[in-house]
C-alpha cells in the first residue's frame, strides 16, 4: 500500500474498511458505523484540533463533511461496505514525525 509523509515527517495510511472482524470494520454495527460519522455533527463535539500540537495526529478523512450525510446514505454505504470481500490486513494509521 502506498503512503506519502506529511511534510514533518509523519505518515497517515487509510485503514482496512474492508469487513473482516479483527483487521478490517467487520465487528462493526450499522449503528456503530453512522454514529461514527454523525459524532462530528453533536454541538457539544470539540475538535481536538483546536489544543493541537505539533505532531498530534491529523486526517485527511474529510469527516466534518461526510458527517453531514443522511443515516439513510451512511447506511447505504454501510451495507455495500458489507459486500466488499474481507481483507487480514493490519494497517498502522498513524507514524508520529521523527519515529
Ligand atoms: C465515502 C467515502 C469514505 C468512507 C465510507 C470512509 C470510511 C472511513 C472509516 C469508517 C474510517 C475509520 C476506520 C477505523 O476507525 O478503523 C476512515 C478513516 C480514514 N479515512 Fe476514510 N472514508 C471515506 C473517504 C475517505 C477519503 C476521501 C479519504 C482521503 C482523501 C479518507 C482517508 C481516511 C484516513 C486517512 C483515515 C484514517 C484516519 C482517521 O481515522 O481519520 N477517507 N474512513
């Protein structure tokens, strides 16, 4: 899989969504997996951006604009996610700069 560092030296890698249980989102429930996107809609939700330092971890999964999605679409997503044959494949989302 291919991962390009960010320019102090950290790496983010898009984890396994396939649906195998330990690897991948398979232990996931539906719910499980919209609330995942509908937390960043809750007012109370403090991004932990705003105490943000120098190399914390950081996203590119655009969340704040999927989290604007319908249950109904994130469901939709769900369940094609669902059909998508299971990957064994442990992904390290996260390399902190210097390490
Ligand atoms: C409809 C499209 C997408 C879906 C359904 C989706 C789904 C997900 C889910 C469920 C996770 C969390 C996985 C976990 O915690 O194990 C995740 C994380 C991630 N996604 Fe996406 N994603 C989408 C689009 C994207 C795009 C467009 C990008 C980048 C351009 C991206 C990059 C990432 C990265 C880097 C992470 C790991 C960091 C984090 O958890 O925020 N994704 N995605």
């Amino acid at each position: 899989m291919g991962s390009r560092s960010t320019p102090n030296g950290a790496v983010l890698r898009s984890p396994n969504i396939t649906p195998d249980k330990t690897t991948g989102i398979g232990a996931w429930t539906r719910e499980t997996f919209i609330s995942r996107f509908k937390q960043y809609s809750d007012s109370t939700y403090t991004s932990p951006a705003i105490n943000w330092e120098a190399g914390d971890f950081q996203t590119v999964m655009p969340w704040s604009m999927y989290t604007g999605m319908t249950q109904e679409d994130l469901g939709a997503i769900y369940d094609f996610l669902r059909t998508v044959k299971p990957v064994a494949s442990v992904v390290e989302r996260w390399t902190p700069p210097g390490s």
